[in-house]
C-alpha cells in the first residue's frame, strides 16, 4: 500500500511538473510574441523617422535649387508699346468729363466759397 500511494504522488507531481512546464512553454511563447510586437514597433517608429528626415533633406534641396534659378525675366521696350486688343467692352464705363464748368451749377448759381 505504500507503494502504492508513493506511486500515486509521482503520478500526481509529474503530473503537476508536466502542467508547469507546459504553463511556463505558454507563457514563454507568449512573452516572445510580445517581444517581436515590440521590436517591429520600434522598427517601424525608426523606418518613420528616417523616412521623414529624407523628406526635410529633400525640401531643403528644392529650396536650394529654387533659389538659383537659371532664368532671368528681361522686357525691352515693344513689350509695352503693342495695342492691346480687347474680345470685349469693359464693364465699367468712365464718368464723361466735358462739363461746362466746375463753378457753374446748371442754373448759373456761383457754389464755390471764397474768404
């Protein structure tokens, strides 16, 4: 009978250290796994900064390039002095300026003020 219960607490601790070693192989599977997530994060927070220190490396290039600019505007004097043809009539038409005189209201009344 002894022998018998000694078997059983072998049993029942290696069955004990089987769930434990199989509890530890989860957990460690599952402490890897967060392990990769966390590497691919960080890769992917450098790619992403990387990536935008090339892109402000290349605004600085263009501004660069921007500023020394191979062609120079030039006018000459007949740029300015063609008709200009217009397709249409202007909207707003100028107020006519043949008035008779600026003293003179239409009655012949003097408006202006004098000291």
């Amino acid at each position: 009978m002894e022998n018998d219960e000694k078997v059983k607490g072998r049993v029942c601790n290696e069955g004990l250290d089987v769930k434990e070693e199989e509890e530890n192989r989860k957990m460690e599977e599952f402490f890897a796994l967060i392990r990769g997530f966390q590497e691919a994060r960080n890769r992917r927070k450098v790619e992403i900064l990387e990536e935008r220190e090339r892109k402000k490396a290349k605004k600085t290039i263009r501004v660069d390039r921007g500023q020394s600019s191979s062609w120079v505007p030039s006018f000459v004097w007949e740029d300015f002095t063609a008709e200009i043809e217009f397709g249409k009539p202007p909207l707003i038409f100028p107020q006519p300026c043949n008035r008779k005189n600026d003293e003179e209201d239409g009655n012949g009344i003097n408006l202006k003020l004098a000291l």
